[in-house]
C-alpha cells in the first residue's frame, strides 16, 4: 500500500486512525453551503463477527488501489450533490486490519430536508462499494479453530 493520498475533504481513502467519524462531521459543517441543511443522515460500516453465510469472522484486511479509489469516491460525491435538496455527500472508506466491531467506512449525505438524504444515502453506500477498487481479505476461524483468509470477490464495474 503506497502512502496515503487525500483527494478533497469529501472524500478519500485513509489509513486507519488517521480520519474519524468527527473528522468527516466537521468537515460538513465547514462547508460553505451548509446553512441549508436540515438533516444529516450517517452510515457507519463495520466488520461484523459472521460472514454470510455464517462462518466466524477474526479480522479483516482492507487494501486499496488508492488513486482510482480517490477520485472514485470524489465521482461518486460529485454526482449524488447534484440532487435536488442534497448540500454535500462525503464518502471516507479506511485501509488496513480490523478487528470485529472496528469502522470500516463513513458515508454522510447533508440536505435540506430529511426525505432528500436517505435515498442518496442508499444509493452512495451503493455505489461505493460496486464501483470503488478497495479490497476485502476476510479471516475466518472455522470450527476447530483453524484461520483460514481469502480475499472477498465483489463485482467492481470498470
């Protein structure tokens, strides 16, 4: 993984502890159009403890081709402000390893009213993770106790 490379403040791929849910809150309200707010919606991802289909998850590894993943997520913000009623839309994916429970990725949509930002909220989470080149490598422990680790294939679109 090459060094990080923060594209704009509304979005970017980040090592792990290095951009925080607080980071990402105050970076909207630093937003010159924020006044027109009047609902903030989140989404917070995190490593859940199953797979699917039910396996035990230790840890997981996240890798990014960081560029492309950049102005991925900058596109993707680009394109859902344009809504109407949308004031920004921030996507904030972090690398590295995680332990169950840890945060994986902040999304946010700011808009004028509350019915304006939850299905731009959908649509970016969505999106992000077809169109984004970040990688998953999940570490399961089977029920003898053995790990075993693969990388996770999701459909990426070109």
């Amino acid at each position: 993984m090459k060094g990080v490379i923060i594209v704009s403040t509304r979005a970017g791929v980040h090592e792990k502890k290095r951009f925080s849910l607080l980071d990402m809150i105050n970076n909207v309200k630093g937003e010159s159009g924020f006044r027109k707010a009047g609902a903030v919606a989140l989404f917070i991802g995190v490593v859940r403890e199953e797979t699917l289909s039910g396996e035990k998850v230790q840890k997981l590894e996240l890798e990014a081709y960081e560029e492309k993943a950049n102005d991925t997520l900058v596109a993707i913000c680009n394109d859902l402000k344009k809504r109407i009623g949308i004031v920004d839309v921030q996507i904030h994916h972090l690398v590295g390893e995680f332990n169950v429970g840890e945060e994986l990725v902040y999304v946010l949509v700011a808009g004028e009213h509350r019915k304006n930002v939850f299905p731009v909220l959908e649509e970016a989470v969505e999106r992000y993770k077809k169109e984004a080149p970040i990688f998953k490598k999940e570490y399961k422990i089977d029920a003898k106790g053995k790990t075993t680790a693969y990388w996770v294939n999701e459909t990426k679109m070109q």
